[in-house]
C-alpha cells in the first residue's frame, strides 16, 4: 500500500536521528522564570540524542546553568526529531518511522510500471471485465514509460492477467480502437500511454458420443 521496496527495523539505541530539545513552558515558566533563556541557549548544546534516551527511559536530565546543576524530568523537556539528509521522520508515543526519499531511477521505472498496472486494472473494470477474464494488452510508451514496460512487463502482465503483452511504440498507437477492443489514452509524468485491452475469448470443445 505504501510501495516501500524493503523495511528495516530499529532498535531504540540507534543513532538514527538527532533531535532539537525545548524547555516545556507550561512545566518551566514558573520555576525558572527569567532563566529561561539561559535554559533554552543551554539545550541547544546538549547531545539531543542522550536527552532522548533519558526521556524514554523515564530519568531526569541534568543541565549546567550558570554553574548551577538543574534536574528536569522527562515532562519539563519537549523533543523535535530531526530526519537525517535523505529522509523524512516522524516519531510519536515512542515510535519512529524513517522513509528513504530519494527516488533513484530503478525507483522510478518501477513506479511507472506500477502505474501502467493502475491504469490497466481500471480500463478493466470500464471495459466491463471480469475480476478473472484473460486479456491480450497492447501498449504504445516510449522514452521512460517504454523502459519501464521493457524491464517489467512480465510483472504488468501478470498483474493484469495478461495473456499476450505486447509493447509498440508510441508512433503506433492507432488512431481508432481496433474492432472488438477497448482502447485508452493517458498521460504519467509527461509521456504519452496508450493501452489496448482485448479480451480472450475462452475456447470451447465438444464431442460425439
């Protein structure tokens, strides 16, 4: 549901992502009053990553300020994950989800291919198919589209219940659908798709007795 090509678990102790600590106000205003400021110019030189690890594990934190030790409980202090370069982070009630952003170009083939794959299962359901009819596909792509059918056809073809996948390119594409077929015309990031879908029409036998 997520297209994510593989998932990695993590332990709690990874250095995964640093984080920017605050003083919670509501906890703070009151006991610190007009150190605040020295509290928050003082948190932004402790490790994030060990304030994180007291918090989970539910011990204080002790800060200098001013040559004085301040204790402040996991509740008097707020933490902001930061992603590490090339991610995107979240982390809510002890959980960390990290997603890898970078699109590399087999990434992108393989989104467009997913996205044949999309358009295919709708032109199915317009053509009035079956969830388990067979079908012969003809598809008109070029440039990257066209790479990505060549490297997964095999994959789109199954996905579709492809019997016969056949890719041409775009110059091809007939300008009427051929008899008997449902013809759709697309776009995916900029290129021109065309998809032709011909049911398969089951063979019957029969004999004498």
């Amino acid at each position: 549901e997520l297209n994510v090509k593989a998932v990695r678990f993590l332990s709690v102790t990874d250095d995964f992502v640093d984080y920017q600590v605050k003083p919670n106000l509501p906890r703070l205003g009151k006991r610190l009053g007009s150190r605040l400021p020295a509290l928050r110019a003082a948190l932004t030189m402790v490790d994030g990553r060990d304030v994180a690890a007291n918090v989970r594990a539910g011990r204080p934190t002790v800060i200098d300020l001013s040559g004085e030790s301040i204790e402040l409980a996991p509740e008097d202090l707020l933490l902001d994950a930061r992603s590490p370069e090339g991610y995107a982070a979240q982390e809510d009630r002890g959980y960390l989800a990290a997603l890898r952003t970078e699109v590399t170009p087999e990434l992108r083939l393989e989104g467009l291919a997913r996205d044949v794959v999309r358009l295919v299962q709708n032109a199915r359901k317009e053509a009035g198919l079956d969830v388990s009819d067979r079908i012969e596909l003809t598809l008109f792509a070029g440039g990257a589209l066209g790479e990505a059918l060549e490297r997964h056809g095999d994959e789109v073809a199954a996905e579709v219940l492809a019997v016969k996948s056949v890719l041409r390119s775009p110059e091809e594409a007939p300008p009427q659908p051929p008899q008997g077929a449902h013809t759709e015309r697309h776009e995916l990031d900029g290129m021109d798709l065309t998809l032709v879908i011909e049911k398969v029409q089951e063979s019957t036998s029969g004999g004498h007795g």
